[in-house]
C-alpha cells in the first residue's frame, strides 16, 4: 500500500462483535486530516463526507468495508427526507443522544423505517422523550462506562417485550463483558475487543460538470437511462465517482458493471438523484484534464465502431477510456482504481495492460494523441485523424456546453 502520508483520512471504523467474538458489523466514525471534529465542522456537514468518502473512497483496506455498518446520521438528514443516499440493507442508522426526539423527527424515522431502514439507539439512556422511538429501533446501545450495571440490566428488562438487540458499547474490560454477556446482550463493542482504526485512501475529486443539465434531467419523470448515461459519461469525472459509488459497499452487485449505462441501472434513478445533490457542493475538475480524456473515450468508442470489433460495445470502449485517465485525473494508477471497483475482465486488462480487443482500441487511441501532440501527424492515416478531430470537437463542444449552464 503507498504511504498513508499520501493518502487521505476517509474515516474510522470500529468493529461490533457478536456474542461468540465473531465480527459482524462495524460503526463508521468521522475523521478528517486536520483532526477537526464532528463538533467543528458540525454533524451535517460530517455525514455528508463520511457518506461520500464511503460510496467514493479508493482504499485497501476493503476488509472493514464487506459487514453490515453502523452510521451516525445528523437530524438534518433525516428530516429532509429525499436526502439519504444508502440502501437499507447495508446500514443501520444511529440516532445519537444529542439527537432531540421532536415529532418532526420521530416522524421522519417513521418514514425511513417504512423505505426499510434499520434505527439504533446510540447511549440510550432510558429517557422517557425517547421511548417513542422503540417503536421504530431494530438495536439499542448502552454505554456501559460509568454505568450502573444492575440499573441497565432492571431498565432492559422493562423494555424486554420490544423486540430489539441490545449492544453494549464502550466495554474495555473482560469482567464488564461477562457482565453484560451475562445479561443477555447480543453485540459488544469498545477497547476490550478492538479500538477504531483510521481507514486511509484516495477521495475521487468533486466535479460539478454537467451537474445542472443532469439535476434538471432528473426533474423529469420521463427521462431515460440512456439519455442519463450518455450526460454522464461527458463528464469524466462524474462518471468515476458514479461508477466507484455502484461497486462501493453501500450497492454490493455480483454482476461486473460494463458501461455507464449500467453504473445508473444499479444506482436507480432515484439513488443518482440524491448522489448528484452531494456532489452540488464539490469543486469541478480542470478543463484541459476534461477535454483530453473526454477526446481519448470518445476516439476509443469511434475507434471501435469503425473497426466493427466483435463483441464489443461503443460503451465499453467509452468507459476504458474514460477510465485509462485516472493517473492523470486522480493521481491513481488505474490498476488500483480498477481493483477497487467491479468491472469486466476484458475492460480491466484493456485499461491496465492495453491488451484484448479493447486494449488495441485504447493503445491507437493513445498514439493517435501522441502524434498529435507532437504535430507528427503525417505517420496516421487519414481515417485516424478524422476520427480523432471528431472526438476533439465533442470534447471541447461537451466542456463549453457544460461551463455555460
């Protein structure tokens, strides 16, 4: 793994263990390079970046990422109510003790527990202003420093008829998770069985190419997948981050993702809706890096077609060279980026070792931009530099379209 010096904090994770020490789940905790806390950049803002480094975070340290995770969740969140891009299966999210039951809130948790979403109570201290939310929990967490165990375990078993999993947390010895093993508490968390470890990797770089023409596209209940995927794909940036999003933890898939047109088929329409309003706050990526790797997919799919490559799509093409850009986009080498994310095995030996089909594409895709950038275009064929002047054109019309709207 390159040196974490390079690299960028993404988050913490502690593990959760079950009652025979097995890990079954884990918590994910804000953390930033600068050591800012959730307090200092506030708890919107910290659920925003942990979401967002999770779907789009590049890291090796994959092991944390394939369990069930446990989120803090801000109450701004939850009250917006078209603003929680995960799926349910994959998260349990926690309703930490800063959080005021207010009805708008409870109201708001009813609404996510009916989208099938899962509720922990975190530090549940048995008040009564909490107690309409039991109806909607699935966990409760007790911290258990400090606590009076006979006290906790009387106030469990009051609420012993509602159906639920108690974690104790925050045990940092073996006499407190006897204690509470003993009473009947199914997960365990804290320093006795492991302490949160900082997750390091690449954050894929905001953009907000194509970010209006897209969130407006969306707006239209008529619009079409294939109308979005080709918006996507003229924004490479965009479509890495949709594409890393797809294969992330939060969408596990068991079929490779071939196209871009398959990166909105897993997210759904509604998934991208929300995923784009984050990316609303994020910077764009520079023109010239845009334009050069908007020409080098394009001239890969024209590539393609004009050679008739069988069994092979224009979109695949597209996206090996849409992909074959991340060194310079991203700073990633693309055999990293591509370990990270679920493509097919022809497209990741094309974008790695420029072999298959569709790394011959790639390969004269790139030593037609060589001659051109050295002016030696007397060696290329003529079908060649009219296929490369093509892609030109709709790069730059694609980027100059983008910067007006």
């Amino acid at each position: 793994m390159a040196e974490q010096t390079s690299l960028a904090t993404l988050m913490a994770t502690q593990p959760i263990f079950d009652r025979h020490q097995k890990m079954v789940a884990a918590e994910l905790l804000y953390r930033s390079d600068d050591n800012r806390s959730v307090f200092d950049v506030g708890e919107k803002q910290a659920t925003t970046e942990l979401l967002y480094n999770l779907g789009t975070g590049i890291t090796e340290q994959i092991s944390h990422f394939q369990t069930l995770v446990f989120i803090n969740v801000s109450a701004d969140f939850l009250m917006s109510r078209a603003f929680l891009p995960v799926p349910p299966e994959n998260v349990v999210i926690e309703l930490v003790e800063r959080i005021e039951p207010t009805q708008a809130l409870v109201e708001s948790v009813r609404h996510w527990y009916q989208q099938g979403f899962r509720f922990a109570l975190d530090d549940f201290e048995f008040k009564p202003s909490w107690h309409s939310l039991l109806d909607y929990a699935s966990y409760i967490k007790v911290d258990t420093l400090g606590a009076n165990p006979q006290e906790v375990l009387r106030k469990k078993d009051a609420l012993s008829h509602y159906p639920v999993a108690w974690l104790a947390e925050r045990v940092e010895t073996k006499e407190e998770y006897e204690i509470y093993y003993d009473a009947g508490f199914e997960l365990f968390q804290g320093y006795y069985f492991a302490k949160p470890s900082i997750i390091y990797g690449k954050v894929l770089p905001p953009s907000s190419l194509q970010f209006t023409r897209i969130l407006s596209a969306l707006s239209n209940q008529n619009v079409g997948i294939s109308e979005l995927a080709e918006m996507v794909s003229a924004d490479p940036n965009l479509a890495f981050k949709l594409l890393k999003i797809a294969n992330s933890p939060l969408y596990r898939g068991h079929l490779p993702v071939e196209s871009v047109h398959d990166v909105i088929s897993r997210l759904g329409l509604d998934y991208l809706r929300r995923w784009m309003l984050i990316f609303g706050v994020l910077k764009d990526s520079t023109r010239e890096h845009a334009e050069l790797i908007l020409t080098r997919a394009h001239l890969c799919e024209l590539l393609t077609k004009a050679h008739q490559v069988r069994g092979s799509r224009g979109a695949d093409a597209y996206l090996v060279g849409l992909m074959s850009g991340v060194d310079l986009l991203l700073k990633i080498d693309p055999s990293t980026f591509i370990e990270s994310v679920n493509v097919s095995k022809a497209i990741a030996d094309a974008v790695v070792n420029e072999t298959g089909i569709l790394g011959k594409q790639l390969k004269l895709a790139r030593k037609i931009e060589r001659c051109v950038m050295l002016k030696h275009m007397d060696v290329l064929e003529p079908s060649w530099l009219e296929l490369y002047c093509q892609a030109r054109r709709h790069a730059v019309e694609v980027v100059k379209l983008s910067e007006t709207l």
